[in-house]
C-alpha cells in the first residue's frame, strides 16, 4: 500500500508571533555549534502554546477540560470543506454530508497571508451557529488554515466554547489545503502534539493521508 502524505504544518521560525495579545511566539537559542563544540544543540526558550499550527484541547476552555495528555492520538476520516463564505454558517457544512467522526477540514485560502499582519486581521470565522451544527453533528475535529474560528480581536468566544465544550479539539492555522483538495481519493487528518501533563494546546505536525494500493505513484 502506498500513502501520499501534504504536510500542512506552518514553518516555525525563531521570532514567528503568536496571537494578537500574546507574547512572543518562539525563541529560540543555539546553545551548542558544530563547528565549536562537535555537535549543535537547541533551546526553545519562549514556545507559546498556541503557536503556529496547533491544537486547542478542551482545558483551553474549561476548567475541567481535557489536557493534552487526556486527547486521544487519532488518524481521522477527513471531510474538506472549502468556502469564500464569511462569516461561516451551517449551511457552508450542511452539503456535505454525513460528518459524524471526521476531521472537518476549513479551506478558505486564508494561510496565504501567514507572516503578514494581515493575517490576524478581519480572518474569515464561524458564526455559533456553524459550531452549534458541528457539535450537533457529532464531529471529532475541527481543522482551519485561519488563526481562529471567533473572530481575531473579539473578547467572546463562543465558536471555542461550543466546540471545546463538547470534546471537539480545534487545530488552527492549516496550510496547503488546497493541494489535498486537488488530491484524488479519501483524505485522512492527523495532528499530534506534545505529550504535556496540564497544557490547554501545543503546536502540531498536522498532515493529510491519501492511502493507495497503487504500486508506485507518478
């Protein structure tokens, strides 16, 4: 069997940002140099949680959430949903049919402003409504290449409350959408973050699976 793997990660860099009234994203420090010591080694000495792409667990929103450590390592179902619509409501999702268990998957070609101060500026979201038809229809995650399903600036979030609220985890800030919707075959998501005892997110290596019985790929 072969499996086409689109990396949909962001490139974190030292310096990159976080969200708008968070600290610095990532620092990152060079303790050791190869060409000194005989081998490089590297210190994170600023990681914010929700840097880059990432993975909001329920703790984010709720006290008794659950942790990183609590979310279980899942390879899921993928449902692509690509829209211009903004805000987002359940009728971008209502036409897609059946949603139960799957990785729903936002592509609004958002990511092309990644790096940009654009990029946290009047980003596409959801309206509660679209989250209240996500929970309803019983989906496992939500996957965006936005920096956040409530709008950026907004001091309410209901769309993480309805969501989180209900064991739904949120990965946010997706790339290269667009290559697995051009992909022939059925998508499969994963995004796997640190294992942190008490952590509420983390960033993610977040990728699309295309699985195929084709003996080699063109």
């Amino acid at each position: 069997m072969n499996i086409h793997v689109i990396d949909l990660t962001q490139e974190m860099v030292d310096g990159m940002s976080a969200y708008p009234g968070d600290r610095l994203g990532v620092r990152i420090t060079r303790l050791a140099h190869f060409s000194t010591d005989g081998y490089n080694l590297s210190r994170f000495t600023r990681l914010e949680s929700h840097c880059g792409t990432h993975i909001d667990s329920p703790l984010h929103f709720s006290e008794n959430g659950a942790d990183l450590t609590g979310m279980p390592l899942q390879v899921l179902p993928a449902t692509i949903v690509s829209t211009q619509v903004n805000p987002i409501g359940p009728e971008v999702f209502a036409r897609s049919g059946t949603l139960s268990g799957r990785a729903v998957l936002v592509h609004t070609g958002w990511d092309a402003r990644i790096g940009t101060p654009g990029y946290f500026q009047d980003a596409p979201s959801l309206t509660p409504e679209g989250a209240q038809f996500l929970a309803e229809s019983k989906i496992a995650l939500l996957g965006l290449d936005m920096p956040s399903p409530d709008p950026c600036g907004s001091s309410e979030y209901p769309v993480h409350h309805i969501l989180l609220g209900a064991d739904i985890p949120i990965v946010e800030g997706l790339v290269r959408l667009e290559e697995a919707i051009a992909e022939e075959g059925s998508p499969y998501f994963l995004a796997f973050p640190l294992k942190v005892k008490g952590m509420d997110g983390s960033p993610v290596r977040a990728a699309v699976l295309f699985f195929s019985s084709d003996c080699a790929r063109p």
